[in-house]
C-alpha cells in the first residue's frame, strides 16, 4: 500500500433546513462582516433569501450574485474588488461550483500576500485566507470538500488552484436547496459527479488511497440509485438527499486522488464554447472511458465499478463485455435523462475538434493521473467519436 496524504473540509453539516438551522455556527465562524458570494439566477428566485435575511439580522452582509458558469477571472478580479472595498471578516459561498471557487479564491485572495498571477498549480497557493464557509446548491461538483478551484482565463483557458489551503472552514449541506433544480442541471451535475467517483477510483496518482476508493464506491451507490428520481421527480427529498451526499463523497475522493482525461477534455469544451462543466464531462464520458479501457487494469476497474450504478448488469461473463456494458450504459444514460450526448448538438463545428485536441494537452496536471497516456492525436479522436 502506497503512503499517503488525505485532506477534506473540517467540518460538515447535512441536514434538511442546514442553511437555516446553521446560520448561528456560519456567523461563529465568518464573523460580523460576512461577503456572500452567489449567483444572479438564486438571487432571482429568492434560494438565498432566507439566509440573507437570518445574517443580516446579525451581521453586516453584502452580496456579490455576478458569478457565472465555469466563472471567468474577470469574475474573479470584479468580486475580488468588491471584497477589498467591503472588508468582510469572512467569505460565504452560496451556489453551485462556480459560486463556490470564486468565493474560496476570493477568501485566499484577501488573506495572502500573494499575487493572483502566483496561485496558479498545485501547492503555490500559500495563504493564509479569510474564514470561508460553503453552501452548495447543487449536486455535482463537491466544491465544498475539495481544495481545488477552477476559473476560465482570458485566453479561455481554464487554470486550477490546487491547495488544502482553500478547503473551507465548513461545508453546509441542506437537500432542500436543490429541490428547485431543472431537471438538466440535476442530470448533467449528477453525472459529474459520477465522474469524479469513476476517475477517483482508477486515477494512477500516487496519492489514490484506500479512503478515496470506498468513498468512490459508496458514492456510486447513492448516486446510480437516485439520478433518475432526482431528474423526473425533482421533489422527491430522498434522492435529492442521497445526490447530494454521493456528490459529497466523490468530492472527497477526488480530492485526494486527482481527476484525468476525462476532465483534461472537457475544459476546452467548457473554456471555448461555454458549455456547463457537467455536461462537458457527459459529453466524453463514454469516449475517454472506451479509450482507457484498452488498458487491462482500468478494464478490471471498470467492470468493478459496473454494478454499484447499474444494478441491472450482467455479471456472469467476462470483464471485457462487462466494461463495455458499463460505458454503454453510460452513454444511454445521458439519452435517459434527456441531455445532449453529442457535441453538435450544441453547435459546437467538427473542425473544432483540432483547436479542442491542442488545448487539452494544457492539462497536463490532469492527464498524468489517467490510466493510459493521451496524446494530442488521440484526444482529436476521442473528441470526433463525441462529435
């Protein structure tokens, strides 16, 4: 067994009504000058009202709801701004992924010295940071456990800040929150979110570790038995609890046993054409998975992981035709849940696939952690098969 580090959010809360029933412990932690950061559409349907209105009967509170999907770091330096202006004692993320990794960025931003220009990587990240507390309102990304932020350059290149330092002081998980969520965010950020568990479990990181495999598998469970009653009914408590808490542990996996190909693909696609983060992931699932499964040992894995999301597969036959099975599946799942499985059905041109190629060879503190090499040649086929 390999040694290893293995780093999560310190503490957590999952409870129905947690956003409301923890707003004494968030002030405890924050302070009384607290910067929320969110996005216009929860402000829009009022998802952050309540808990805007229980802090600041407390505390002094302002709002920054200019965040967008796969957030720009305009976004960024605007919300920084902002920040600097207001001076709160502590950050609260309140929103999907992309609320989350701005406002971890903004709380490491206005606790260090460090330029934004230096932050970027593994481990540059030095600190220290504002107290921050996460709030997720969807179930895909894991924002909340992991010590990972992703934002869009202007070059439309998406860079990572990779460091425990900007895991948050507390992650507040509260189902009710994502009742009201579209029935294709609910699919795309699920799916996402079973990508984590899946590259988590056969990431050849030095750090994967036995923690991040059984989070992996436990994650899968929840997840694979819940998707479909999340998406097509969207009230039903029990498996919107069960999304969030699978979108939980893949987080803590994958925090600890990096992503691969898969995610190294998906961000151009995100980065040049504005495609959610979820889908993007969805979109070359099946193809990264069919390409990796010329390697033995991510075949075994594969057809290891099979039944924890389909119950329904066959078993009783080899590991190669139950890998296939498995990423069949996959593929038909996104059909299921009603979300684009190909890239031209959102636009995207097949002469894109060259320029999408090259700029997944950035990624290369992802792709060192996939079960077989990728080069540029092959992430142009993979993206063609997707196409």
């Amino acid at each position: 067994m390999n040694n290893f580090n293995f780093n999560t959010t310190p503490e957590i809360i999952f409870e129905k009504g947690a956003s409301i029933n923890s707003c004494e412990k968030i002030i405890d932690k924050l302070g009384d000058s607290i910067l929320l950061i969110t996005d216009a559409d929860l402000t829009k349907i009022g998802l952050n009202k309540n808990i805007i209105n229980i802090l600041s009967k407390s505390s002094s509170l302002e709002v920054f709801d200019d965040v967008e999907s796969d957030p720009s770091k305009k976004t960024l330096v605007k919300a920084l701004d902002m920040a600097k202006t207001f001076k709160p004692t502590g950050i609260l993320g309140f929103g999907g992924g992309s609320s989350m990794d701005i406002a971890k960025l903004v709380s490491l931003l206005l606790g260090t010295e460090q330029d934004i220009e230096n932050i970027w990587g593994v481990g540059n990240a030095k600190g220290p940071r504002l107290p921050l507390v996460l709030v997720p309102t969807t179930a895909g990304t894991g924002s909340e456990v992991t010590p990972i932020s992703i934002i869009t350059q202007d070059d439309d290149q998406k860079k990572g800040v990779s460091s425990s330092i900007i895991l948050p002081d507390l992650a507040v998980l509260d189902p009710e929150l994502t009742l009201g969520l579209p029935k294709d965010i609910t699919a795309a950020t699920g799916i996402d979110a079973m990508v984590h568990a899946i590259e988590a479990y056969t990431s050849i990181n030095h750090n994967n570790n036995p923690i991040s495999k059984i989070l992996a598998i436990e994650s899968l469970k929840l997840l694979g038995s819940s998707i479909e009653n999340a998406v097509f009914d969207g009230q039903n408590v029990e498996a919107r609890s069960n999304m969030l808490l699978g979108s939980m542990m893949a987080g803590q996996a994958f925090a600890n046993s990096p992503v691969s190909a898969v995610h190294a693909l998906a961000y151009p696609i995100g980065g040049i054409f504005h495609i959610s983060h979820g889908l993007s992931n969805s979109l070359v699932l099946p193809h990264v998975l069919k390409f990796n499964s010329n390697n033995a040992k991510a075949c075994e894995q594969y057809a290891f992981l099979a039944p924890f999301i389909f119950k329904d597969i066959n078993l009783n036959t080899n590991t190669e035709t139950i890998c296939n099975d498995f990423i069949e599946k996959l593929e038909n799942l996104s059909s299921l849940l009603n979300i684009p499985t190909k890239l031209r059905e959102l636009d995207i041109p097949k002469e894109a696939c060259d320029k999408m190629a090259k700029e997944s060879m950035k990624q290369t503190r992802l792709l060192v952690n996939n079960p077989r090499e990728v080069t540029e040649e092959d992430a142009f086929n993979i993206y063609s098969a997707a196409w």
